[in-house]
C-alpha cells in the first residue's frame, strides 16, 4: 500500500544541519509512491549538495528564480501549480521568518508565496537550536504562518547538532512521512474523541507467570492511527505489546483486564467514539501469589481457580452516555467459524450499534485482515487488506453511522 500514490511533492530545504535528513526524507516520499521535487535554498547548498538530492528524487534539483532553462523562465509559477502540497524539511528560523513576511527573493520563498492557497497546502518542518525555537519572534511567526494557512509541524526534542539539549530538532524523516500521510486523510472525525482498546491482557498467577493471548496489537493501533489522521483527538489503553505509538495518540499502558476496565471507564467519560479491539482475557487467575509457585515434589501441578474478568465492551456499552449515543461503541469479534452468525449474535449481547467480525486465526499477528461489519440493519464486508487501509475504511463507516444518526 503506498499512501502517497499518485502525489506531487514540492520538497523545499533551506539552511540547517537537519538538511542531512531531508535526504532520507526524500526516500522515504518516494517510497511511499510520491513524486518529489526538491527546491533548495542557497544556505541549504552548505550543508547537502543538489546532487546527492538529484540522485535521490531523480530529478534536477531548483535552486535559483533565475534557472532560464525553464522555457517561461517562471519556475515558481510552473512548480508551485504542479505541486500536491508544498513541504518545507528543515524549514529554518530565518525561513520562517522571509515566509511570516512575504518576502520572495529567492526560489523557494516565491514559490510559496506564489501557489494557489486554496489548492496548495503548504507543511513547514522548523529545524534550529532551542533558543532560537523559543524566541518570541520565532513564535510569533509561526503562530502567523498558522494563521496564514500554512500547517507548522512539531519539533522533537533531546539532543541538539549544537550540544545542547531542548526542542527544536527537525522531526525524523519517518514522523515527517507519517505527518503528511495524515495530512492527506478527509477529516471525517474531527472534533470527536476516540476511544481505542488494545492487544492482550496479561493476568499474573505469581510475579513470574501469567495468562495471555497471541493478540500483536495491530489492529488497535491501526485503529487508533486512522482515527487520529481523520482529525480525531486519540487515547489509546493498550496492554502489554511492543508496537511504537501512532504519531498524535495519546497511550495509557496496562496490563491487566481490571486495569484496562479502570482506564477505560476514566476516558470514556469525555470520548465520542470507543473501539475495542482489545483480546481481554476472559478469565483471571482468582488469586495472585505473592510469591513464585514453586513445585512440591509430590508430582502434583497446582490447583488454579479463576474468575471471570469484566467486560469492558459491555459495561461501557451500557453506560448512560453510551445509550443516550453520545458514545457510539463497536466491538470486535475474533470468531474461528460462522463469523456472520456469531458476530450478529454477539453484537445482540454486547449492545453496540456496530460490531466488526473476523476470523481469529487468520488474523493474529497479521499484517493484514479480512473484516464484516454487523449494523442492526446490513452488512458489509471488507477484502483482504493491510491493517491500516481496512482501519481507515472503519473509520469512514463508523463516520458514516454517527452522521446518519445525528
Ligand atoms: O466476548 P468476546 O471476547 O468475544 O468479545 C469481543 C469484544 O468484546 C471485543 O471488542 C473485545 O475488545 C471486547 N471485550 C471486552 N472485555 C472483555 C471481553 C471482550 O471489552 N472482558
């Protein structure tokens, strides 16, 4: 699946020691399907060179307003109305500061300034030392590019190329790629708060032993992922699983099911949508020693008693808010035969409004999923694909439903 299929990319670099990322940046694009055309300043040019980004977007590289190999002589008109989104990684103080005026003495500048706002967005990635992130007037214009239309990215944090520490580093060039993937998503969600569950749930016998599950996790965090590109605000309770956090997400980790039930109830108070797809342990042990169960030599294994865990679906499905759709709650059901049957039967005893069935072992610690999802009123199935495709298709349907019944 390549996000950006189909995509033109004007990728702008102006002056900053972060330009060595854009070269990976620029791969990273290309990779996911886009075309890249790199425009670089001359304070760009002491740190990389046009070659190195020539080779990697295969493209001549602009650089100057005065290039008479364009046949109009009008490069910042030709590439600022053949571009997709404009991109500017690492966008420098200075640079923010030329674009917050609407200045345009060189390529770049007037380029931006140039493109159709309506039709060109235009994404800034500011790179530079702490302090001259923090400064007022660098904060000032980046409230006024905002203000502007323009879309000012995050900065990281830690170390700095200048030995101190603090914000200001240029994103990496995957959290770039993932932004301006997002970038490109409808924003059927926003102004809502999802709500997603998440992988298995451990349950301890002792300190060293406990009862869980093959769930990998994916599917949740897919979920959460295209919730937060749709212009959800996005908490994620996720149990035990070693999968990065979707750029956006808020994580509360958790281990156990109690412990997923007491997380979720305290977000679901202020959440629109909940999406649990967490594989909750049905049972827990009844007791949890204290200390290792050690063996007695008599032969004999432990007897272990357990007790049913809660469930989270149906407890937060039938809470006020939920009942008065405020909340709207969709399940999961990981089936191993009939999946139509049993998921329709299943969103009868969870009470939600939409329930999503798959085929459990076709689907555990898969990259990809087959999915049906049960309304009171038809059913609608969704082919094989990756993840993070079939959680956006989710998620436009559960927009669909919570329009239709607004
Ligand atoms: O009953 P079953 O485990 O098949 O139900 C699956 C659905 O219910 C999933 O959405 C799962 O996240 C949710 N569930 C839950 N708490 C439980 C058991 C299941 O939230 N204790």
């Amino acid at each position: 699946m390549k996000d950006l299929a189909g995509k033109h990319i004007v990728l702008g670099l102006t002056g900053g020691i972060a330009c060595y990322k854009a070269a990976e940046l620029c791969r990273a694009l290309i990779k996911d399907g886009a075309t890249v055309q790199v425009v670089m300043t001359d304070a760009a040019q002491q740190f990389i060179t046009p070659i190195t980004m020539q080779a990697l977007s295969n493209r001549p590289v602009a650089g100057s307003q005065w290039d008479a190999s364009e046949p109009n002589n009008m490069a910042h008109i030709n590439l600022s109305r053949e571009a997709d989104a404009v991109l500017i990684a690492p966008c420098s103080a200075d640079f923010m500061a030329k674009l917050a005026q609407g200045r345009a003495d060189d390529l770049l500048s007037l380029l931006c300034l140039a493109r159709p706002l309506d039709k060109v967005p235009l994404l800034l990635a500011p790179a530079m030392n702490r302090e001259m992130w923090a400064h007022p007037a660098t904060q000032r214009n980046a409230a006024q590019l905002q203000a502007d239309g323009a879309t000012v990215l995050a900065v990281g944090g830690g170390d700095q190329a200048c030995g101190e520490t603090g914000d200001g580093r240029m994103l990496e060039p995957q959290e770039l790629l993932e932004d301006l993937v997002a970038f490109f998503q409808p924003k059927l969600l926003a102004g809502h708060h999802v709500l997603v569950t998440a992988g298995p749930t451990y349950e301890a016998i002792d300190p060293v032993r406990g009862i869980t599950n093959l769930s990998s996790g994916k599917m949740g965090f897919a979920v959460a992922r295209a919730a937060r590109e749709a212009g959800a605000q996005v908490t994620l309770v996720a149990g035990p699983v070693h999968l990065p956090t979707p750029r956006g997400v808020r994580r509360i980790d958790v281990k156990s099911a109690a412990d997923m039930l007491t997380a979720t109830v305290n977000v679901a108070e202020d959440a629109t949508v909940f999406v649990a797809t967490a594989a909750v342990a049905d049972w827990r042990p009844a007791q949890t020693a204290e200390q290792k169960i050690k063996k007695d030599g008599s032969g004999q294994p432990p007897m272990l008693e357990f007790v049913e865990n809660p469930d989270i679906l149906a407890t937060i499905a039938q809470s006020p808010r939920a009942q008065a759709a405020e909340l709207f709650c969709v399940g999961f059901a990981a089936e191993s035969e009939d999946l139509l049957a049993n998921s329709q039967a299943k969103r009868l005893r969870k009470g939600v409004p939409l329930l999503v069935g798959n085929i459990g072992p076709a689907t555990f610690g898969q990259d990809d999923n087959a999915l049906l999802l049960v309304r009171e009123v038809g059913v609608e199935s969704l082919a094989r694909a990756p993840k993070l495709e079939l959680a956006r298709e989710l998620i436009a349907a559960c927009a669909r439903q919570i329009r239709a019944k607004a």
